[in-house]
C-alpha cells in the first residue's frame, strides 16, 4: 500500500511514517515545508497522487476558536483532494472524549472536524487518543512560575507518541472502518498528581498545589477524556517512560 501521511515530519506523524515503513508498506510524508499546504490547498492533489490511504495528524496552530476554521478549511481541502486522486481511506488523529469537553474551544473544533470528515465523500477512521507523555511539560507550563506548578485534579490516562503512532499506522494498512478507534495509556492519574510524578522523576523542586481552576484541563468535568471499555490499552507506563 501506499500511504500519505499529512503532518508526516512532526512528532506523531515522523514515527507514524517509519511504522508503516517497518510494516512494509510505502509512506509518504507530506508537510508545508515539503510544498504541501493543507490549510490552502496548496501541493495536495499532487501529494496525493496514486495513495491508497491518507493519514492526517495535523494541527491547528491555536487552540483558541480560530482552531475550528482551521479543521474546517483543512478537512474540506483533504476530502476534496482524496475523492479526485482516488483516495480510499482517510485516517485523522482526534481526542478521546473530546465531545464530551463544551467549554473548551479547541475540543469543539475537534469535534467540527470529526463531524467534516462523516460527512465527506471518503471512507475514513478516526482514531481518538488520550493525551501525550510528552504534552505533560507543556501542560504544567501554563500555569507555573519559579516556585510552584498549580494543576487541577482532573482524571488523565496519558499515552506515549510512539503508542500513539502505533495504532495510526495500523489503521491506516487496514480496511476503513467508518467508526471512532479508541487508544489510551495504561494508567489512570490525577493530573496534580501526574505534575509531581513528573517533577519528582526531573529533580525539580518545585511544588504541586492542586488547584481547581488552574489550567485549559480545568474545564474537564469529571472523567470525560478517560478512555471507557472499548479501548486499546497501549503497553507503555509512564513512569518507565519517564525514567528512560
């Protein structure tokens, strides 16, 4: 099979390309930097060219509302382009729970996207994923300073990029499902405690002080983006992947 990878050059699709490549199928990464413009259009149809599947694991550049004219313009474009290149499968990345989150503006751009591409003239899967080992940092980010970190105790299930990529690519080798493919971490933490995980195994001395209203994961009722019981529990732990 030959497969296009959209945002193939980034952190989820670099390791998504190199799985289909280990699986013995042709990637190809298409990216803005390699003439593929997907907010215009921009290279698409060429990029597309004699691809059995397209994978996009793009993403919008805010998470403000713009993020939802972002999907929106961008899923159009990849519709369009994969129904006349003959494309016959279309793969996103999307978010567990992530109908499940109102408040936040970025969750209901992702869901505008999920609702494009049902509705599109492709066969596609959507593959939602819990949050990134490797978001963790940037999380604590937004709300921290020299001395402490303040996080809320919202529920995470947090998942390594390479699980995440893993289960992409074996979407995308198989047949469209027209279905939502869950994929989460195998543990289950308060995002507070999470943060002091984190900062414990980091020697950063910095403390946690769990705070309700800290942070975007502060709108999260209850245990919306933990994954319910028709998941795929990726193998990776946290901790063992913080100590390597």
């Amino acid at each position: 099979m030959k497969i296009a990878v959209l945002g193939g050059t980034g952190l989820i699709g670099s390791r998504v390309v190199r799985e289909i490549t280990e699986a013995g199928h042709e990637a190809v990464p298409l990216s803005r930097s390699g003439g593929v413009d997907l907010l215009t259009g921009e290279g698409l149809a060429s990029g597309l060219e004699g691809a059995d599947a397209v994978v996009d694991v793009t993403n919008s550049p805010t998470f403000d509302e713009d993020a939802s004219a972002f999907f929106r313009k961008t899923t159009e474009h990849l519709l369009t382009a994969a129904r006349d290149q003959g494309v016959g499968h279309v793969v996103i990345l999307s978010i567990v729970g992530v109908d499940q989150v109102p408040d936040l503006d970025y969750y209901r751009a992702k869901v505008l996207q999920e609702e494009v591409l049902k509705a599109g003239p492709v066969p596609y899967t959507i593959v939602r994923a819990t949050q990134f080992f490797e978001f963790v940092d940037a999380i604590m980010s937004w709300s921290s300073d020299a001395e402490t970190v303040r996080l809320p105790p919202t529920p995470m299930q947090p998942i390594a990029a390479a699980d995440i990529a893993h289960a992409v690519a074996d979407v995308a080798v198989g047949r469209p499902l027209r279905a939502t493919v869950d994929v989460a971490g195998p543990d289950v933490f308060p995002l507070d405690e999470l943060g002091r995980i984190t900062l414990a195994a980091r020697g950063d001395e910095r403390g946690v002080v769990t705070d309700d209203t800290a942070g975007m994961f502060a709108a999260v009722p209850d245990d919306a983006i933990i994954a319910g019981p028709d998941v795929l529990i990726a193998p990776t732990h946290y901790r063992d992947w913080l100590a390597g």
